[in-house]
C-alpha cells in the first residue's frame, strides 16, 4: 500500500485513546495515518472479558473491542501502519515521525502511547496475565467474588487497589518486599483497620502457578530465602505504571511523573499541534472508557487546529 508521506494528522499509538481519535479524525474526513505499533491494541490486548465499557450487558472480550474500534476507524477511512515510530521531530513544521516503513510528516499529531504497567518479569506471569494475574483492580476485581487475592507492592496504588478489591474477595493478601510501607500514613491506617486485608512481609513472588489459571503463588523470604505456597484465585501487580514518553522527552513538557503535560481539560500539549490522549497522560483514571473520552477530545482539537491554520 502506497502510504503519502504528507498527511494532515497522524496517530501515534493504538489503543482505545488512539482508535477513538482515528474514529472521530476519519469521520471528519481527515484521513489520518495511525502508527499503532507493534503491540496493537494497547493494554486491553491482555485483558480477556471487559464488564464495564458502556453498551456491552454481557461484556466484551478486550481484544475484541479493540479490534472492532479499529474497523470502525478503517471503515471511516483511516489509514494504519503496524510498527513502531522510532524517532519524532515535533517542534519542526511540519512535524516529523521515523519509523521502519518510511519517514512521514503531518500538520498536526495525535499522541496515545498509553502507559506500561511495571512487572515483576516471571516467564510464569507473562503466561498468567489475563488468566489470574492481573494490573486493574477496577477492570477485573468483580471476577474474584467471595475469593481469596494477593496485591503485590507497598505504595499508595497497592493499598487503594486492595482496599479496593475487598469490595468483592473474601480475603487480601498484600504481599510486601520490605517490612514497612511506601504508602502514606492515611492509606497504611485505612488498609490496617481493613478486617479483610493481611499484610504479609518480606515476601517477593518466585513463580505464578497453574495451566490455565492461577492457582497459587510461590513467595520467597526476602531475608531467609525460604519458600511458601500462597494458594489464591487472582494476584493484581500494583508496583506502577511506565509512561511510554521516552521519544518525546526534551520537546514536550511531562509532569512529575513523567506524563505527557496537557492543558486543562483540553487535550493540548506545549508545541501546537500536538495533541496527548490515553494513559500517556493520565495516571489518575486508567481506564479504557476515559481513555477513549479522551481520544474523541483530542480528535477535536486536531480538527479545531487544522480548521484554524488553514
């Protein structure tokens, strides 16, 4: 397919930030070229049945959903490229986005890199992840009712999501490295006066067990190095998420945490022109329905600029 190397935006990243830009972006008429990456789909792409997105009682696979979103776009007339961008020149005009398939510039882009959740790296959770293991606890904690889960981590998002999660599991086991806590004093006296929370210390996850769903967890002293089973139905990694903003450090503002900077409500970021949706700058919400919020926001500021620059 014989891509124009000028387009009046492009879409960098997937997801359901980017697809919903390219939806809103294609109904305008504005052909955009969406760079989904490699990793097409973004995050859903390892969750298996999503209950809480509008418009789907009985749920909706993630991988799914997202590969409908990206027919709706490609039927309205977008155009997508299946590989990562590698370099951006955002400050030049116009801008200009590297990537293995060829070099391309545009007037405005869309950016919705999302975020990376921070693993612990077992070959057993890789294979595990969506089948037990897990990084929402508001995306999946209704599937674990009455059900005894393990939260892994110490800060402030490890103890939101088990106190959290006891909303549904019979039992929370907040597995620590260390014998105190990064979270702060009002999260740690809410998750201790929790009846259904138990603190286990000095613990790191060895191994996930089971074929085709979690089983049980293999922790290991972190001071002994003695093993333990922790037989449980679902374990949530809470141990944060990586903003995927390397390519754009040193032209784009990020926040303290190293999140795209947008202004206000709006969807602008400090060049004009390029616009940031999805978990690349949010790490509040994370959620896949703001997400897509925030690409229909952002597919409308594109539109506005373009309509004023002509």
């Amino acid at each position: 397919m014989d891509i124009p190397s000028h387009q009046k935006v492009i879409v960098i990243g997937s997801g359901p930030a980017g697809y919903t830009s390219a939806i809103y972006l294609s109904r305008a008429n504005l052909k955009p070229l969406v760079i989904e990456g490699y990793m097409s789909g973004g995050q859903l792409m390892w969750t298996t049945e999503v209950e809480n997105f509008p418009g789907f009682p009985e749920g909706v696979m993630g991988p799914d959903l997202m590969q409908n979103m990206r027919k709706q776009a490609e039927k309205f007339g977008a155009t997508f490229l299946t590989v990562d961008a590698t370099k951006v020149d955002l400050q030049a005009n116009p801008k200009v986005i590297e990537t293995p398939k060829g070099t391309f510039t545009a007037d405005s882009v869309v950016l919705s890199t999302g975020a990376t959740a921070r693993m612990l790296g077992l070959e057993s959770e890789k294979r595990l992840l969506g089948h037990g293991v897990a990084t929402c606890a508001t995306c999946d904690g209704a599937f674990y009712k009455e059900k005894e889960i393990a939260v892994v981590g110490g800060g402030d998002s490890a103890l939101e999501e088990a106190t959290f999660l006891t909303r549904f599991a019979s039992k929370v086991y907040v597995l620590h490295r260390r014998d105190t806590l990064k979270a702060s004093d009002a999260m740690q006296d809410r998750a201790r006066a929790n009846p259904k929370i138990e603190f286990i210390w000095n613990v790191e996850v060895a191994e996930f067990v089971g074929e085709k769903k979690l089983e049980k967890v293999i922790l290991r002293d972190t001071q002994t190095g003695e093993m333990r089973d922790l037989a449980i139905a679902g374990c949530f990694i809470a141990i944060g998420h990586i903003p995927n903003t390397t390519m754009f450090q040193g032209q784009l503002e990020l926040d303290s945490l190293g999140y795209l900077h947008t202004e206000g409500k709006s969807s602008k970021t400090t060049i004009p022109g390029v616009f940031a949706c999805g978990d690349v700058q949010d790490h509040v919400y994370r959620q896949a329905i703001t997400a897509a919020g925030s690409g229909c926001v952002a597919a409308l500021d594109a539109e506005r600029y373009l309509d004023h620059h002509g």
